[in-house]
C-alpha cells in the first residue's frame, strides 16, 4: 500500500505518494518537518530526504498555481 497526501505551499500544490504507506511515527515526522520550507523547490528536497531516511519510495506529481 501507499500513502498520499496533498501538500499546499505559495507557489503551487504537491500530491506525493509514499510507498510502502507511512507508520504513524513517520507521518507524525512529516507533518512537523513540511512547514519549514516556503517553496515547492523546498519541499520536494525535504520530502525526498525523508523518503531517502525512511527507506522508502517517493512520487511526486506537482500543479503550479497560475499567477494573475
């Protein structure tokens, strides 16, 4: 199984998906260590790092926001 989540930043939205799916320690992980970046440039490198500790795979599917 995986697990997906919808992250939010400034600049755009990430879906990443873990596999296999998160223990609750890691999500726990997770939710404090995703509100130190400001970017998505940011965020993909610290989601990436996590997967990399974890020992697990990471796909990361990106949506820009349009500006006005």
């Amino acid at each position: 199984m995986e697990a997906g989540l919808r992250l939010l930043m400034c600049d755009g939205a990430i879906h990443v998906f873990f596999h296999p799916r998160l223990t609750s320690e890691q999500y726990a992980e997770l939710m404090a260590v995703v509100e130190i970046p400001s970017t998505m440039d940011e965020l993909r490198e610290t989601l990436k790092a996590l997967a990399k500790k974890w020992g697990s795979e990471v796909k990361i599917e990106e949506q820009l926001f349009a500006r006005p």
